[in-house]
C-alpha cells in the first residue's frame, strides 16, 4: 500500500514538473515587444512596434498572432494581425487565413516589424495601443488559445468633462470685523428746562434707564468691543451766545455724571464729550416741516447774519418769532451714541474639509457666499482670506476682470497655499499660463492642486498631459 502511494505521488510531481517546464518553454518562446509608436502624421495615424523572437523560435512548429488594438473612449478598434510561425511572419487580417497577405519570410531574421498607417479620425485623436497575443501550433486543428495581452500606450480617456470651469477653489471662512453704532436722542425731546443746566429727571431718567440697558447688553456680548461713548449736548439760540456755551458746557458734564452713575464704564478715554453752544444746524434741518409761514424770510436771516446774537435779533422782530420760539426750545436735547466693533463670520450652511476650508466647483457653485458680500466684507476687513474669498466668489459669478482685480491685492509674501491654488486656477483661465505655473508650484500639498493642474492642461489643449495628472480622478469616476 506504500508502495502504490509512493508510486502515485511520484507521478503527480512529475506531471506538476512537466507542466511547470511547459509553461517555462512557452513563456521563454513569447515574442518580446522592443519598439513602439503611436504617431499622427498630417491626416494619418502609424502605428508601429517590434516583436524580438527567441533563437529556439525559429525552428519551432509553434505561431504567435498578435493583433493591435487601438483603444478609444467608444470602443476597441482591432488592426491586421501580425502572424509569426517559425521563422516566418506575415500581415492578416482578423478572421482571415493567416497565410493571406503574405509580407515577408525568412529563416533568419530575429525581428518581426509591425508598421501600418491609418486615417486619423477624430475618434482615434485619444487612442492608445494594445496588442493581444494569441498562441497556437500549426496543427490544423488547433484554434489557438490567449497568450497575454500588453499596453504598449495608454490611451487618453474621454476628459471631455472636467474641461472649462470645472476648476477645485477653496473658500476661507474667517471672522471680520465690523463697526456698529447704538445711539439714543431721548425720543428728541428736550431734557434740560430754559436756562437750566440740571436735566429734567421726569423725562431723562426713563430714557437713561434705556441708554444703560443698551450699554449694559452690548458690554456683555463676548463679540462685541465697546470703541467709544459719545455725549453730544447743544443749547438752543435762545439768548446771548457766550451764555448759551456755558450752558452747554454745564449739561454735558451734568449728562456725563449722570451716564457714569448708571454705567461705571462710560469713564476714561473711550467717553468724550460734545457741547455745541447754538444748534443753528439743527434748527435749519427743522425749518422745511415747521408750521413757519414766511420760511423764505427766515432763511435768508439764516444766510445773511454770521454773529448768531445778530441773527437772533433778526428772527425776533419777524411776525414769525413765536414759531421760531417753539423750534428753539426742541433743539435744548441731547444725544448718546455708543460706537463698537462687532466680531462676525459669514453665516453659511456648506461643509467644510477637516481643515476648515469651504470647497467649490467653478461650474458647480457651492453658495457660500455672494460677490457682493463677498465685496462688502473686503471692504471692511481686507485680510488675505477676505480678498481671497471675494476673488473666488467673483470667478463664481463668472466676472473674471474683478477677480483678477482681487488678486493683484493679495501680496505673495507668506502667501498662504490655498490662495496660490485659487490664484494659479485664475491665471490659467485667463490665459496667463505662465503665471498660473509660478502660482501652482507655490501650491503644492494643497489636496486640488494636481486635478487644477489638469484641468488647466487639458483647457490648452495638452490633453497627454492632462490625462496623466487627471488619472486619478478618472480612475475613481
């Protein structure tokens, strides 16, 4: 029972071996492919290579067919076959005997020479070469059976899609920085009495409540910095002027104290203080919508009189007077403005990358935002990551002249490489390749780079190029 064991052992290994040596021979007798092209020549396409032959394969009973295939984004295009048989080889076409269209035979050569030229299609502009080897005996009965099948040259896949504005740009959501005002004029009515410089507290204390509730809200806003508290108090033109400025003086510093008592911060040097003596300026601003009959008269004693005591006696021997009274006696007001700097982002619903940044496809727009908030932003905080997101939201909206404008803002010193990104993508739009190149050097890691790179090849018709560097993202598509 060992015995036959052994027995059967033995020969199963040597079979194994014998095919194991089979596949060696055959594998060793395979011709080589040396020289290749693809090339178009005016309104022709050659097509050429070069099979180098195994010494032991010219005096075998065995044949290669090799058959092109010209590979194209619509489909496979097959070629004559090259037939070589021991020695010999011959040009055949596919499906036909292979001792038809009979080229050449020798007994001698080691080199079988594959050259045919074509008509250069549209179809055949992104082609490449692929040769499919057939093995076989020259047994009549044998069919042959797959040999392996070699890229000479990748064909250019359709890149039809990603030419134009399909361009990667990253937008940088950043906070800026914008300037409010809070201001309150106690409903413009007069707070102080004639001649007195203590406020009226029936009518200033509730309005004040108002105006340190306002200060107080602002204060506790963490995106909010206080700038600057502005007390503006005039008097009216109701008497002598040199009075008149010491009582504007007085209700300032009585309004000051008053603010201090409710809001401890409304000290030091963010308050300041404005005390205008006549509010002639605004006294003309009333006059259209007062109930003055003769508005001409009054105006020109307006326009006429510089010294404002001169120019109160003027109004006060006009019929007008008792309406010129009453619109004296509104101007005794005062105002508190509160100016600020508010702490803001762009309010947005796009995704961002892990590193914050919001992605855009030029012909696809992501809405992060508009060229015009875009504008207003800049125009406000004009950092590097504002110009950069108006210069891309511009490219968006398709007006590449503001971008470009945009972009001449943006200084290359420390240039971040996302802007460089965004930037080369304009230049290369633009037809400013050279620039577009400098820019996407100084871009590299940026994840987009190479796709842009592509694009921009494929745009200037380099379409090998662009293929190459556009590889990956046809392989994933």
């Amino acid at each position: 029972m060992k015995l036959l064991y052994a027995i059967r052992f033995s020969v199963v290994l040597t079979l194994a071996v014998l095919v194991a040596a089979q596949a060696r021979s055959e594998a060793g007798r395979l011709p080589r492919i040396a020289h290749y092209a693809l090339e178009r020549e005016g309104d022709s396409l050659r097509v050429e290579f070069t099979a180098e032959l195994p010494a032991r394969f010219l005096r075998s009973s065995e044949a290669y067919v090799m058959i092109p295939v010209l590979t194209t984004p619509q489909g496979d295009r097959m070629l004559p076959a090259l037939s070589v048989e021991g020695g010999h080889y011959y040009l055949a076409a596919p499906g036909r005997d292979l001792a038809a269209e009979h080229v050449r035979c020798t007994r001698d050569t080691l080199t079988a020479v594959y050259r045919r030229t074509i008509p250069a299609t549209a179809e055949l502009s992104r082609a490449g070469l692929r040769v499919d080897a057939v093995y076989r005996t020259l047994c009549p009965c044998d069919k042959g059976r797959e040999a392996g099948s070699e890229v000479l040259i990748a064909g250019i896949p359709d890149l039809s899609a990603y030419a134009g504005r399909t361009q990667i740009l990253y937008y940088i959501p950043a906070d800026y920085t914008e300037a409010g005002t809070y201001a309150h004029d106690f409903g413009g009515r007069s707070v102080f009495p004639p001649n007195g410089s203590t406020v009226d507290r029936n009518v200033f204390d509730p309005a004040m409540q108002e105006v340190i509730a306002g200060c107080e809200r602002i204060k506790n806003d963490t995106a909010v910095a206080i700038r600057s508290i502005r007390i503006e108090v005039a008097s009216s033109p109701d008497g002598p002027y040199a009075y008149n400025k010491y009582l504007a003086d007085a209700r300032a510093e009585s309004v000051r104290t008053r603010l201090r008592e409710g809001f401890p911060d409304a000290d030091g040097p963010i308050v300041s203080v404005t005390a205008e003596a006549e509010n002639w300026e605004a006294f003309r601003l009333a006059l259209p919508a007062s109930d003055i009959d003769d508005k001409a008269a009054v105006g020109r004693i307006l326009d006429q009189y510089d010294d404002p005591d001169a120019r109160e006696a003027a109004l006060r021997a006009l019929p007008e007077w008792p309406a010129v009274y009453r619109i004296f006696n509104r101007s005794r007001n005062c105002r508190i403005v509160l100016s600020y700097d508010v702490r803001k982002r762009h309010p947005h619903r796009c995704a961002t990358t892990e590193n914050g940044l919001v992605e855009t496809r030029l012909n696809a727009p992501c809405g992060y935002i508009t060229a015009q908030e875009a504008a207003r932003i800049a125009s406000i905080d004009g950092r590097a990551a504002h110009l950069n997101n108006r210069m891309v939201a511009c490219m968006e909206s398709g007006d590449d002249a503001a971008a470009l404008a945009c972009a001449g803002q943006i200084s290359d010193e420390e240039l971040c490489p996302v802007i460089a990104g965004n930037k080369a993508v304009l230049y290369s739009l633009t037809g400013d390749g050279q620039r577009a190149e400098s820019y996407f050097r100084l871009a590299a890691g940026v994840p987009a780079t190479d796709y842009n790179r592509g694009v921009a090849a494929l745009n200037a018709g380099n379409e090998a190029e662009a293929a190459e560097l556009l590889a990956p993202y046809t392989d994933k598509n």
